[in-house]
C-alpha cells in the first residue's frame, strides 16, 4: 500500500559500494510504498563523484527524491557549517520523532557525531541497513577474534558453524546498535544475531538488485546513456568491450600498475572492431592513468577508447566481454547478464622504472589473496596475450549475436517492504 506522504532521510556511506546498495533498496520502497527521499552526503568528494561524474546513480537519487550536502567543509567557515549541521539535523529529528518519518543509516548513529544525539530519534522509525548487498564473499579469518573490532565482526555473514569455529561470543563485547528495523541482505548478517534485534522487527532482501523498480529504471534509459556519452565507434545495437580498472595512483604496488598496462595492451587489438570503454576507479589519480594509457595504446589512438561514468549494469547490456586486472566487486553484475567475466595478469616490460619510483611494496599474503578473489570471482584467467586472443577468437565466432543487447530481467515479486514498514 502507498503512503505518498512518507519521507526517508538516507544517510548515505562514503563508498560508491554502499551508496550502489543501498539505491535499489529506495527504489523499491518508492515504487512499491510511494515513499520520497531525501539522501543526505556527508562528504563532499563523494557528493561529487556522484552528482557530476556518476550519471546512473545521480538520476536514480533524482528519480525518487533529493539531495542534501551537509558537512563541516559545505561553507568557507567551519563554524557556520557546523550550525547548518546542528540544524539540519534538529528539522530532520523533530521530521522522524514528530512527524512520523523514517531514516536510514549504515552505521551512522554507531559512531561520532550522532552517536550524541541518537536518542533523539524516534528509535522505532530508525532503520539499520546492512553495507552490501551484493559483490564477492570476503572471507575474514577470526581466529583470533582480539585483533578485530566487534564493528567488523557483526558486520560479517557467518553461519552458526563459522562462529563455532571460530569461537565467536555473540554476547560480550557487542557493538552499539540503534535502531528499530534491521533491513539485511542475507540470513546470516551477523547483526541479525546481536542480543538486541531479537526484539526488533527484521527483514531480509536477498537479490534487491534484480528487483522490480530498479531494473525498470535501467531499462527505461539505458540506450538513453549509451548515446550521451558517443563513443568514436558506438553504433547502436552493437557490442562494446569493458575494462573496469582498480584504483590506480603512482603510489599503487607494482602488480597493480603492470597488469593495468598488460590489460590494455592486450585490449588494444580490438579496440578498432570494438568499441573500448574504460571505467576507473572514483579514487583513481587520472593524470597518471592518462600516462599509462598514452604508452599501452599509442597517443594516436586516444579517439578509439572512452573513460566511462556509466554504471557497471549499464555496461553489461552491451557487453561482448569484460575484462579486468584486479578483483572487483562487480564482477558479479556482469557475469549475471551472462556476460564472460575475464581476469587478466599480463606483464608487460614497457614501463620506465621510474614510474615505480612511489609504489608501494606488496607483502605476498596480500597478493595470494587477491589473485585468489581475482580467479574465484571469474569465469577465466590469461597469463599471455596469446592465450586471450585465442579466447577472444572463439568468443567472436562463438553462436553469439554481436548486435545483440542483453535484456535485464527483474523479479516482480512484493518482498513486504510496506508491511514492514507500516507495522
């Protein structure tokens, strides 16, 4: 049932990753409930980041509501910026207490500075999200559950036989929680388990991404998006190639930096058939990454290729392949559309050795363990450009139509947000 009147205070994380979660989460409430939005940032480079150069994620926040910049950084003066927070925050808790609205946090009122004033919300209009709601499966030793924060490990999924082993007390040293509904993503987020949620009202969203109202917003302005941003080569219907790149700095470790340029040099070849779209990371340091590109495709190609804003899903629908250097949680949002998920480690001796003069030194439990995430999240792993050329190869002549657009499927089922909500 809609209640059109029904306002959500979002307070949104600073990662791309909690705010791309936490998004299909609103839209189902907007579209099943009739619930607004007002999303609130608290940092500025994110607000940026998504408002001027993320152009899916800041329709999809206009499309349901509006945004609010509020931070100790918003006016030139410190003191008057701390005044504006005082009293945004007075309108949004006399909206929740008094009025009967809802906010959201991620953690939010755990920590400074609403863990201050968090009792001046009406704790039964709090709600209490889990971080993410897709991505690969980290696996954290908790051996030694000391050398963590109770923060970290309520915020894990362990199954009953995970905590045994790992002899987990659930009961001592638990974190703050404030709120009076849970909204997780899996059965087994752990703060499901925390000594006071069992007397809160709980709900689990498994596949939010897949749902209704979010995939009818992709697939209302996807060919919309593509022919925003042109590429050189772009026609529609046909098949583009993706390359989604890490965060990459010149202080970033050398493996880092050598598969980047292994990657698109190995990419280059197709890049005249197929159109090359490159999605960075938001945190990258673009004037190195220029450099790397320049010398892994030749300055005189700097036409055939696109730095990509668009969002991964968006990218998927068109995608021939996908290709990364690096693990990335969104491999899983290409291999879901069916797209082939490729890790490539190439190494290629191009490279002066002063631009390893800033990198960082990689202890090599660290490297084990990415390349592992890297091969568990793929659908296969070249060493040589050989190799993936001869997968390319048959991908190309494989039954696959190149002027074929992959159409995202939603589940149309009512996961009970309003009753939820409403009771």
């Amino acid at each position: 049932m809609k209640n059109t009147k029904k306002i959500v205070y979002v307070i949104l994380p600073n990662k791309i990753i909690g705010i791309d979660s936490i998004l299909p989460l609103c839209m189902e409430m907007h579209g099943r409930c009739g619930y607004r939005f007002n999303f609130i940032f608290l940092e500025f480079e994110t607000y940026e980041f998504i408002m001027k150069n993320n152009t899916v994620l800041a329709d999809a926040i206009n499309y349901i509501g509006k945004v609010d910049f509020i931070s100790s950084s918003r006016f030139k003066s410190r003191y008057i910026s701390k005044l504006f927070f005082i009293f945004y925050f007075l309108k949004v808790i006399f909206n929740v207490s008094i009025k009967n609205n809802y906010v959201m946090h991620i953690r939010h009122f755990h920590s400074k500075p609403f863990v201050w004033i968090r009792w001046l919300f009406k704790k039964s209009n709090v709600i209490f999200t889990e971080k993410r709601s897709f991505g690969l499966r980290v696996e954290k030793d908790f051996s030694d559950v000391r050398n963590h924060s109770p923060e970290l490990v309520y915020s894990a999924r362990l199954t009953d036989s995970e905590i045994s082993k790992y002899n987990i007390d659930m009961y001592s040293h638990q974190p703050l929680l404030y709120a009076g509904r849970l909204i997780g993503y899996d059965d087994e987020w752990n703060y499901f388990k925390h000594p006071k949620a069992s007397k809160l009202k709980k709900i689990v969203l498994k596949d939010i991404r897949k749902n209704k109202y979010w995939i009818d917003f992709m697939n209302e302005y996807i060919v919309n998006y593509f022919n925003k941003e042109k590429h050189s080569k772009y026609l529609e219907g046909n098949n583009i190639i993706t390359f989604i790149a890490t965060r990459i700095k010149r202080t970033s470790d050398p493996y880092i930096i050598n598969e980047f340029v292994g990657a698109l040099k190995a990419l280059s070849k197709y890049m005249h058939t197929f159109p090359l779209y490159i999605k960075l990371h938001i945190f990258s340091n673009i004037e190195f990454i220029n450099e790397l590109i320049d010398i892994s495709l030749g300055v005189n190609n700097r036409n055939v290729y696109t730095i990509t804003t668009l969002h991964p899903m968006v990218l998927a629908t068109k995608s021939l392949v996908s290709v990364f250097a690096n693990e990335g949680t969104v491999m899983g949002e290409f291999s879901a559309l069916g797209v082939p998920v490729v890790n490539l480690q190439i190494y290629e001796d191009v490279l002066p050795p002063s631009y390893f003069d800033s990198a960082r030194k990689l202890d090599i439990s660290e490297l084990t363990r990415r390349n592992k995430a890297r091969k568990d999240g793929s659908d296969c792993t070249f060493t040589s450009a050989k190799d993936f050329d001869g997968f390319m190869e048959r991908l190309v002549n494989s039954s696959f139509s190149l002027s074929s657009t992959r159409v995202i499927s939603s589940s149309s089922k009512d996961l009970g947000l309003c009753d939820f909500l409403n009771q």
